[in-house]
C-alpha cells in the first residue's frame, strides 16, 4: 500500500472527527478511504450515467405504460437494496 500525505483544515479535521465517532470509523484514515472509495463510486455512477442519457429515446422498440412501470419497479427495488448495503 502507498502513503498518501494530505493537509486538512482544522475546521474539516473537527468536522471528519465528529462524523469518524458519530459513525464509529477506527480512525481518520478509514475515514478518509471510505470517502475516497465512495467518491471513485459515485464518478463511475456518473459517468454510466451519462453513458445511458446518450441512449435515451433512441431505441427501436415501444414499450407501454405497464412494461415502464415494471421496469421502474425493478429499478427501485434494485436502488434501495443498494442503498441499504451502502447505509448499514
């Protein structure tokens, strides 16, 4: 593993180590892993969304309002068991 040396300012440090006890961290270098895994994740969603908004509308197929809805249906379910994992 590679060191990384970073300077924070004191108001962030404060910050950081109020949420490292509030969400019980070990310590302010898992805390500020977790932000970097979560910021790399959140870029990669980004961009597989912009990836997907370029599609949008440019399929051959109709789908109706039932298909649509169990799609979104799907999705939602999909999303929140993700947001579960990520927030336990």
């Amino acid at each position: 593993m590679e060191i990384v040396s970073i300077r924070f300012q004191k108001e962030i440090l404060e910050k950081m180590d109020s949420f490292i006890s509030e969400y019980s961290f070990n310590s302010r270098t898992e805390f500020v892993r977790e932000a970097v895994r979560d910021k790399i994740l959140d870029l990669s969603h980004e961009e597989l969304l912009k990836e997907f908004i370029k599609y949008k509308g440019k399929s051959k197929i109709k789908t109706t309002i039932k298909q649509n809805r169990q799609t979104k249906e799907i999705v939602n379910k999909e999303l929140m068991e993700y947001l579960e994992k990520r927030f336990k």
